[in-house]
C-alpha cells in the first residue's frame, strides 16, 4: 500500500497474497513475519492473508479528508460492492461518488427530495435501495438509474436491510413499526409490531430468517419474517438502542450500541450477552463488523471519537481486574459478560457525531461519516510509522501543535487547499450537469423574459435601445385605434408637427363640442370581431366588485357561467389537479421479461 498522495493501491499486496497463498488445511503462508521497519513495507498482506491476526487490520492512521463544495453532514456512508467508490448520502438529499483509490471527487446527485437516512446494497450487488426522512423508499441500479419508488412510511426511515436471498427487504421507522416489502413488486406485505417507541436500527441475519431491530424503548427484538412473532426481547441496555447489526461472516455474534456509552455483543446461541464493551465517555452513534475479522468491532461515538475492539482481548486498564468470558466459566449460562475494552482509540477523529461507519470490502480502509461534514478515510499503520500516534486525531489538536506533529496555521492552509481542489474536481465533475442559467421572468406571464434594466440614458446594461414589447425585438406597437364620435374632429390653431405648450392647449379646450351620447359621456368602443357577442362581457367573467367604466353596459346575471366557477367569482365543482407521475415500475418489469430478477438466489 501506497499513500503518497494519498493513494491507497491495494494491487501489488493482493498479488503477492495470491502468488504466495497456500490453502488454509495446509497453515498459515510461508514467509517472515511482518517486523515494525520500513523495509517490511513492500512485504504488507491483504486482511485475507492474516484472518487469525486481527490486530494488523486496525485502522489507526488518519488517510484523507473529504468534504463537498456545499457542506452538509454525512449521514450514511456506503462502499460500492467492488470497492472502487464510496457512496456518502447527506443531510440535503444528496448521492456523492468518492474514489475508492485517490478519494477525489467523482459525481453528485440529488437523489432525494429530504436527508438520506439509509442505503443498504443487495447481495447480489445488482441493487441498491436507500430511504429518507420522508419516509421514501427508492430503487437504484448500479449506474444509479433511479427505476422505483415507494412510500413506504409516513414518518422517518431510519435503516433497512435484505433478506439473504434479495427477494425482500425491512424498514425501520419512527413510527414504530417494521414493515417487510416484496422487492420485485414493492408491496408491502408484513408489518412486525411489537416496539412501544420510534424503531432506530434493523438488520437482516446474512443466512437465516431472523431479523433483529432496535428501539428507543431500550429494547432489542428479534422477528421470525414468517410469521411476524417476536422471538425474544434483550434488555441489556438502560438507553435507546442507536444501531443493531448481525457479525457477517459467520453470523453467530450480534452487535448492538446504546446511548448508555456502552456496547454489547449477543451470542444468539445461547441468546444472552457474552461481552461488554466499555471506554467511550459519550453516547454510541453507531458501529460496524470487520468483514474478514470476526473479533474486530469498530464503534463510533456521539463526540467523534473512534474506538477498535478486539473481542479476544479484554484490554483492562491498569488497576482493573480482567473479566472471564462465559466461554471460559463453568456455567456460561449465568456468568456475567465480559467487559472488553479498545485496543486502539482515536478520541478526535470528529468534531461531532459519528453518524455512520463501513468497511472496505477488502477490509483495509474504515469510512467514516459524521455531523460535522467530512468523510474521512481510516488505514493500517505501515511497518515502522509511529508519527500517526502522535498526531491531532489522537491527541487533539492543542497537544499536537505543542509537540510539533501539526501545525495549526499549517493545517490550516492545507485544509484550504484541500477544499479548493474539491471545489475544482467538483466543478469539472458536474460540466454535463449543469443546468442552463435561470433567466428574470415576468410576473404573471410565464416564459416571458423580463425586459433588462434601463440606465439613465435610456438604454440597457448591454448597449442597446430598450425594446417597447419584451419577446418582440425592436417592433414598434401598432397605432391606437381612433374613438369613434371623435373622427374627423381637429383642434384649431394646433399644428400635429409642432404641438403647442400647455398653456395654449388648455385655452384651445374650451371650443372642442361635447362628445355625442347621454349626458355627454363617450359611447362605449365598437365589438372587436370574434370576441364577445354584441360587446357585452359574458356573466361570471368578471371578479366580484368590479365596476365598469361609464357607458359600459353591465354584463347579465349568472346563469351557469363558467364551468368549474360560480357566481360569486369562487371556484366550485371539480378542479383541475395535475396528473399523477407515471410509474416507474416499468423497467423493472421489462428486466423480469428479460428472465431477470424471477429466481431466488
């Protein structure tokens, strides 16, 4: 592994693994053992090579720090199943695609209309579905073609899971509920009741039908799928139960953080707690299983900080009596649980809560995401590198600039220049999703352009003479058309070319004969063709307490009017609504014509 850069290539350890490997009846690969000196660095193995030897995959170096141009908190953060990109789901409703290598900047969507709650992929890696705050389920394709949607709950999602064969899939609600949906029709099909308060995590067991969920009852429950019945309740924790997940490789374990500042780990053989995990000062946020490492957790906590747990090695502080594990006691039904402390702890990995945590498929680079907007990239320490130990995520920032391991101003200027490279990698990303610069519009008329602003002398902000009629260029209106009763009549002593002043004008009024009509009022104009039948205004047309001008005649009353309007001008009747959107369950119907997606896995 390489972090120049910071490039992590995983490539040349991979190969010498499979160059060197011996099958696992035979004992462990040939070779000497790794030794803390940069000389061993070229000699570095996949988690793969050392599956007995958990302590080498502990992620104890900070590796990169990436953060959009629009900062929102990070909510869920998700490796694609081949590991070349990180998906992270934000707070604004936004996917980003991060490079699994180079941790730059790849695309940006806007996937939901609210913050992305949950993400999970199928096992067959062909699908993706994630959720929102709205309590909206969505199907996506591995290119991200978005082909369903469901409303699933009228409230907060807060996680879902697949089944092991991808046929169906569980949400988590605040509304207290878990419902399982068919995944190929996207029908709800069974709701799991049982919680007394909002329902935070679910998870689906890798193998069997068995689902664990997690509540703010303070109660963890595990479902039988078939038949909806709850099997047990685990009352370990004294506070709402943050995350609940399934140890994935073999699936014997079961993991679950509180707000109590504890963790605990479930043998659902024996359906009680086998470990307890202490040491975080603050609440637990939410947790993950190493992928190869079946006793390496990593939790992450409501202060950001980040801990490592091996559940083979209580770690007790100096001072502290070591625990038995009731794998070891004479009655392991009745001996207490063990109490595990971190094997390795970063206390400042955030500055704000942790909200999410995945693994690498490979299981050498931790993603986290958390409240204060950043994703950050987490990796093995390289043989002979001790300077990670020492720097501000271990030891904040203030003792860190006191020792010299980070510089504050330093520090600064590169985050700066970390951002504006972002911004720039972000900016060339999106050129073929740019959208066409919104123009000022009319109020009133839409598509109408509104006209540019005129200065002083009577010309626009580009140059050129204002047009008289926005849309039309620079057409000059047609001339009034002439009064009627008024043709023919001159002004005397008024020249058309050389208009008098005022003074004159007002003299000269005095002789103009009053227009013909009653009462000296001007007629009313003559019916434009193909208007209004004999120049009288249809009933109805007119918005209540309008008053005509003079000599207008009043339009009859109501009788009928206009169709979806009364009398009174009020709307009544049916209304015009827009159409519902048509359904996107086409082309997941044309994929199961295509003899896809129709047979269990």
């Amino acid at each position: 592994m390489d972090d120049s850069g910071p490039i992590t290539d995983y490539g040349s350890s991979m190969v010498q693994w499979m160059h060197n490997r011996r099958p696992r009846y035979k004992g462990p690969t040939l070779g000497e053992w790794e030794r803390p000196s940069a000389s061993y660095i070229v000699d570095m193995l996949p988690p793969l090579a050392n599956v007995s030897n958990p302590v080498d995959s502990i992620p104890a170096k900070h590796l990169h720090a990436s953060l959009n141009k629009a900062k929102h908190p990070v909510n869920v953060v998700k490796w694609t199943p081949e590991g070349r990109r990180l998906l992270t789901g934000s707070s604004s409703g936004e996917f980003t695609l991060w490079h699994g290598m180079a941790f730059n900047f790849e695309t940006l969507m806007q996937a939901h209309d609210s913050a992305v709650r949950a993400a999970s992929y199928s096992h067959s890696d062909d699908w993706l579905i994630s959720a929102d705050h709205l309590g909206i389920v969505k199907y996506w394709q591995p290119n991200f073609n978005n082909v369903k949607v469901i409303e699933a709950h009228n409230d907060p999602i807060r996680d879902l899971a697949f089944s092991p064969n991808d046929t169906k899939f569980v949400t988590a609600s605040d509304d207290s509920h878990l419902k399982i949906f068919d995944f190929a029709g996207g029908v709800e099909e069974l709701i799991l009741e049982g919680h007394q308060w909002d329902a935070k995590s679910v998870d689906w067991h890798p193998t069997k039908g068995l689902i664990v969920s997690g509540s703010k009852d303070h109660q963890v429950k595990l479902w039988d799928p078939r038949t909806t019945r709850c099997l047990t309740t685990l009352h370990g924790h004294k506070n709402s139960i943050a995350k609940t997940v399934f140890e994935p490789t073999r699936g014997q374990l079961l993991a679950t953080c509180a707000r109590d500042q504890t963790a605990r780990v479930f043998d659902l053989r024996m359906m009680r707690d086998v470990c307890l995990l202490r040491g975080h000062e603050k609440d637990i946020s939410t947790l993950t299983w190493h992928p190869i490492h079946t006793s390496l957790l990593s939790t992450g906590g409501s202060d950001g900080s980040l801990f490592h747990y091996l559940l083979n090695e209580p770690n007790s502080p100096t001072g502290t009596a070591a625990s038995i594990s009731p794998y070891d006691s004479p009655d392991p039904s009745n001996a207490p649980a063990q109490t595990i402390y971190p094997a390795h702890k970063i206390p400042y990995a955030h500055d704000f809560n942790i909200w999410s945590l995945d693994w690498h498929p490979i299981g050498h680079i931790l993603a986290s995401g958390s409240n204060d907007r950043v994703t950050r990239f987490w990796i093995r320490a390289r043989p002979g590198e001790n300077e990670c130990f020492d720097d501000r995520y271990h030891i904040g920032e203030a003792a860190a600039e006191a020792q010299g391991t980070w510089d504050r101003r330093g520090g600064r200027k590169q985050q700066r220049e970390e951002e504006e490279q972002e911004m720039e990698d972000e900016a060339e990303g999106l050129v073929d999703q740019q959208m066409p610069v919104r123009q000022a519009m009319l109020p009133g008329i839409p598509g109408m352009a509104a006209p540019p602003p005129i200065s002083s002398d009577g010309t626009t902000l580009g140059g050129t003479t204002q047009s008289q009629i926005p849309g039309m260029g620079a057409a000059v209106p047609p001339p009034l058309p002439p009064v009627p009763g008024l043709a023919g009549i001159k002004i005397p002593g008024m020249d058309p070319t050389n208009p008098p002043d005022l003074s004159k004008l007002a003299a000269l009024f005095g002789n103009i004969p009053p227009p013909p009509g009653a009462g000296g009022q001007f007629p009313p104009p003559p019916p434009i063709p193909g208007t209004f039948p004999n120049g009288v205004i249809p009933p109805g047309l007119l918005p209540p307490g309008f008053k005509l001008p003079p000599g207008f005649p009043p339009p009859p009353p109501a009788q009928g009017g206009i169709p979806g309007m009364s009398a009174d001008g009020t709307s009544g009747g049916s209304i015009r609504k827009r159409a519902p959107l048509p359904s996107q369950q086409e082309s997941l119907m044309e994929e199961q014509r295509r003899g896809k997606y129709r047979s269990a896995r």
